[in-house]
C-alpha cells in the first residue's frame, strides 16, 4: 500500500468503487457483441464509440503519467483499453469492408494521429507542471463532450415517453461511478478528474428521474405499429392455436404486417444496444 501512501484514506476508497464501476460499465457492450459474433455481422452498430473510448482511455492514461500517485487512474483506464481495443478487434472482423476501412481511419486520425501530437506538443513545447494542467484540460473537454452523449438518450425518452431504450442498470451503476471519481478527484483536489464528473452525476439523476416517470409506458413499438396491423397478426395468431387448425393461405397483407413487426422488434433490438453502447462511453473518468 506504500503506492498509496499521499492518497487521501477516503480518496482511496473511492477510487477503487470508481474502478469497479467503472470496470462494470465497460462490459455494457457486451450483449452487443455476443450479437455480433452470433450473427457473424456487426449489422447496423457503428465503431465510433469504441475509438471515442479507447482514445479518451488512453489520454487520461496520460494524464495520471505525468500526475504522482495516480495509479488508481492509470489501472481503469489501463483496463478500458484493453476491452475497448478487444471490441474495435472483433468489430473488424466481422465488418464490412467500407465499414472497416472507416474504422482504420478513425483509429489513425484519433488514437494515433491525435493523440500523437497532444503528446509532442506537451513534451516539447511546455514544461514543469504546465504540461499537467494542459494535458488536463485536454482530458476536461473530451469527457465533457463524451459525458454529453446521454442528452440524445434523454431526448429519446421524452419524445417516445418510454424508458426502453434506457436501461436502468447500467444508467445507475455509470451514475455511480461519475459520483466515486468526483468524490475520488474533490478530496485530492484532483479538479480536472472532479469537474466533468459533475455532468456525468447530472445526467445520470435525470436518467433515474425519466425512468421513475416513464417506467410504466407502454412499448414503443407498440405505438409505432399501425392498429390494422396488430389486428391482422392477432387474427392470425388465434388460428394458429386452434386445437384443430385450418390451413389458410397466407395473404400479401398479413405476410407484410409479420415482416414489419419483425423489422422492427429487430430495430428497437440494435437501437437499445446502440444506447448502450453510447451510455458505455461515460465510465471513463
């Protein structure tokens, strides 16, 4: 424990919750990419908030280098690295080709390209405890802007007034994390680790306050289907399970109304998983 020994006894506390939390968050994807690997395809999932994650790991890995005794921000973020570069990897492989090729680009842009020249720039062009407060910063305003991504998950729940696309428990565990690694960088007075924290505790309340409104809503997809066409399938469904069925032919109509059901379970499937993904991104720090 030697490593710890500046640490703050509380501070100490909080930063090991926050990397459970936090570690608890980056596993979100997971049903995502059992999905994946089960269908061989990434179908509609997009690579963008694995590279946004990965380079955001990696610049407070930074961070906590130039930082004494920040080893509690070294191991999450160590961590997230690992299972975010695991994700891109088994992303590539079952990607088309164009959407391959986009994710090389923005692996090269952001988590080389970019992250390359913030540390060229720091190394070389500041120096003595200026390079930690710009680096910090920097870290500021990538998770301000990665802390910023439930906004369009909120503005889903408003407008369909339902809380499908928001699970509950990942929203309060990342709710949870966002309040350890606040109460880990306030009593180290670590501000640059405490103050994007304070959006990822805002949004994760407001989280819980949609759900504890909306949580008995009906599902969206039930509000989206046309009437016609749940009187259509429960027409047919009613056939099905006579004990002596009738064998009737299949008309274009209901045929139709079964194939859009299908499209779109199939859609609010990936549409929750694509939620999931983003909301995924706010375990880091």
């Amino acid at each position: 424990m030697s490593i710890f020994a500046n640490h703050h006894p509380l501070a100490l506390v909080f930063g090991i919750l926050g990397n459970i939390f936090s570690f608890m968050g980056y596993l979100a994807p997971l049903p995502t990419f059992y999905r994946v690997y089960k269908k061989k395809s990434t179908e509609d999932f997009h690579s963008i908030p694995y590279v946004v994650a990965l380079f955001s790991a990696m610049i407070w890995i930074y961070y906590a280098c130039l930082k004494s005794n920040a080893y509690l921000l070294i191991t999450v973020n160590t961590i997230g690295c690992v299972i975010e570069t695991m994700y891109i990897v088994m992303f590539m492989v079952y990607a088309p080709r164009k959407a391959r090729i986009l994710t090389a680009k923005l692996l090269l842009l952001l988590n080389l390209g970019a992250f390359s020249l913030i540390i060229s720039l720091t190394m070389f062009l500041v120096k003595g405890d200026h390079r930690v407060t710009i680096v910090g910063w920097v870290s500021v305003v990538i998770a301000t802007s990665v802390f910023a991504a439930p906004l369009s998950i909120l503005r889903l729940v408003i407008r369909t007034k339902s809380v499908e696309f928001m699970p509950y428990y990942l929203s309060f565990f990342l709710t949870l994390s966002a309040i350890m690694w606040f109460s880990y960088g306030l009593l180290l007075k670590d501000y640059f680790v405490a103050v994007p924290n304070v959006l990822g505790i805002t949004f994760g309340i407001l989280q819980m306050v949609l759900y504890a409104i909306y949580r008995n809503a009906k599902k969206v997809i039930k509000e989206k289907l046309p009437e016609r066409i749940f009187d259509i399938v429960k027409m047919n469904s009613i056939e099905k399970s006579e004990v002596h069925p009738i064998d009737h032919p299949v008309d274009g109509e209901t045929k139709l109304a079964e194939e859009h059901i299908n499209e779109e379970s199939d859609k609010n499937e990936r549409s929750m998983d694509c939620q999931n993904d983003v909301q995924m991104i706010q375990c880091q720090v």
